[in-house]
C-alpha cells in the first residue's frame, strides 16, 4: 500500500500544472528620421546589458545566448517575445542608411524591462546614408587599384577629451577598382577622415635568405586624404544625412622603407623553421588605421626578413600550424608567444617593435609546444 501510495502522489505532482514563466515582450517600429516612412526588411539586433558587465548577447529569458534577431516587416515593425527582466540594447542594421550606434553618434540609454512587462512603442529612427567617393592615385599619377579604404571618425579620448583618436566609423568599408575609385555609402551625418592603404601581400610569403643591402628602399604607406601619413595634418570631410561629397581624390604616399632582422626559436634557444612571423600595426599608436604589417616565414636556421616596413610602431608574433611529430626545432605543435631582443631589454608587453630610421636587427620571438 505504501508503494500504491507513493506512486499515486508522484503521479499527482507530475499533473500539477506549473506556474506560468513570467515572459516580457520588447516590440517597436523603424522609420526613416524626420518622416513617418517605414523602413522595411531591416535586421534588428537584441543585446542583454548585465549589471556591472558589458554588452552580451541575450538569450531566451534574459540570459546570455546566441543574438535574437528580427526583421522589420512592410509597416517597419519588429518584436522580441518570452524576454526576461534586464536592461537591452538594440542595434538596427539596412543598406543605405546610417548605423544606428557606432563611434560619434550618441548612445541611446537602454531600455529597462521589469519581469513580465510589455513594451511595444519604441520608435527607432534610421537617418539617411551619406557618401564619400573619389580616387585614389599613386606616386606616378596612375590610378591604384585594389587599395584598402576606410572611413574613420576623431573621437575623444577620456573625460577631458583632451586627446582624441581616429577610430572606424563602421561599416564595411571599401576598396578602390580598377580605375582607382571609391565609395563609402551608409555613413552618418557628420566629420570624417578618409584613409587608403596599399594592398598587402601575402603575409606568410617573405623568404628568410637576407636581403641585399641598397642605399634607398621606398614603399608605399598608410595615406590619409588630402595625401598625407600624419592623422595631425589630415583633412576632414562633413557630410549631411543622405548627401554625397565626390571627387575625393589624393595620391598615397611613398616613404622610405626598413627591414626587420630576426630569428624564431622555442623555449630551449633552438632555431624553429618553417615558422610563420606576423607583424601588425600597432594600435595603441594612436590610429587604428596605421601603418601596415608584413610578414614571412623562417628559414631552416630559424632566421627570417621582414622587407618594405615603414616607420612606425608594431606588434611581432610568430606561430606554428599543430602538427603530429618529434618534438624538436621546427616539429610538435606550437602556439604564439611572446618576442624579444637579442643582447638587449626584452620588449615589453605588448611585443612591441618601434621602427625609425632603419633597419631593426636581432628581433627574437618565442613559440612554445602546446601542452
């Protein structure tokens, strides 16, 4: 009987309904700033503000998960249904208008839903995309094509806002064609800088024979419009919601060029070959856009050259692709450590190589066996 009993009242609990989840519900419009005009099909994206923490994506009930996402329909309306309380984020994404948040454009406060509450009148306002096009040229007057083209915005940097630093406007920026031409489209009302940057080769193609020494090496460099390597001296474009400015046009710059010297080892001193060196502009150099990187891969005593390297401040790292085999200089499974100076102070954190006046000689990088 006790056995009957229990059976009965397992069965009994598993009937009971349970109580309602407390789900909230997030819904609103989309239109175009300064009219009533919806905008349809654009992509809105929900972010979960935690307390204390930065932005993460929210989840179902109001944890953190992969990104909710909706899509405006004709009338320009959208909702997030079964939220849970929180405070949220939302970024809205269409071709041919300006992002809703990105750097110089005032963030908007979250939105604070309590459990269970239903918030269905947030008005979001796309304005109008402006485009900045032109040309860009090189040291002969030619058009460069295939040139690296990006928007970037000053922005202030700390409470003062003393020092500022150009930052990505956002969007996915450009590259010149065959005739030399741009255009950046989807850009916000407002100031910005123009950047172009010479195509880079294959970061993983220089050979590690040393390089024949010659009097003058050039390259091209990192140009800001109207055709100058300084952002201090570089020219700012306004543009209005929904204008274009054209005829943007500058040649990119030739400066002198430098080579880094070094040599990949492990955790023992033992050269490593066949390893694969990076080096990456700087950022905390104060641009974003900064000067461009190189690469090449170490040679069978370790040694490599990285050629055609402007002056400037960069970031040298070396890896080996995993690999099954005898632990030795240039076998096992290996993964990016720090670099150094050979016969000198060890660069400190970030791995950092200053490039001036000339070439840089005895740079050291480690790379150590997975364990």
């Amino acid at each position: 009987m006790d056995v009957l009993a229990g059976l009965l009242t397992t069965l009994l609990l598993l009937q009971t309904p349970t109580a309602p989840v407390t789900a909230g519900r997030i819904a609103g419009r989309v239109t175009i700033e300064g009219a009533n005009t919806p905008i349809a099909s654009a992509r809105i994206t929900l972010f979960l503000v935690p307390a204390g923490r930065g932005q993460v994506p929210a989840g179902r009930g109001g944890f953190p998960g992969p990104p909710l996402q909706a899509t405006t329909d004709t009338d320009g309306r959208f909702s997030f249904d079964r939220l849970g309380a929180g405070a949220y984020r939302i970024d809205v994404q269409k071709p041919g208008f300006a992002p809703l948040n990105g750097p110089g454009i005032p963030a908007r406060p979250p939105i604070q839903l309590a459990a269970g509450q239903v918030i269905d009148n947030v008005d979001l306002h796309l304005q109008k995309g402006a485009v900045i096009s032109g040309k860009v040229l090189d040291a002969t007057g030619e058009p460069l094509s295939d040139a690296r083209i990006i928007a970037l915005r000053r922005v202030p940097l700390g409470r003062s806002g003393a020092q500022s630093r150009l930052m990505p406007a956002g969007g996915p920026g450009g590259q010149t064609n065959d005739l030399g031409e741009f255009r950046l489209a989807g850009l916000a009302a407002g100031e910005y800088y123009i950047a172009a940057s010479p195509r880079m080769g294959s970061p993983f193609g220089g050979s590690s024979a040393p390089a024949s020494e010659t009097t003058k090496r050039t390259t091209t460099t990192t140009t800001f419009y109207p055709g100058t390597t300084d952002d201090v001296t570089a020219q700012a474009i306004t543009v209005t919601a929904g204008n274009e400015f054209n005829n943007v046009v500058f040649t990119i710059q030739t400066v002198p060029a430098f080579r880094i010297f070094g040599s990949v080892v492990d955790e023992n001193g033992a050269p490593v070959a066949n390893a694969m060196v990076m080096l990456t502009g700087d950022p905390r150099a104060g641009v974003f856009f900064g000067p461009m990187g190189g690469g090449g891969r170490s040679g069978a005593d370790g040694k490599f050259v990285i050629s055609d390297v402007a002056a400037g401040s960069y970031r040298l790292n070396a890896s080996m692709p995993p690999r099954l085999g005898t632990a030795g200089a240039g076998g096992g499974a290996f993964g990016v450590v720090t670099s150094g100076l050979v016969g000198g102070a060890s660069l400190e954190p970030p791995n950092e190589v200053v490039v001036t006046d000339s070439d840089v000689k005895g740079a050291r990088v480690i790379v150590r066996r997975n364990q």
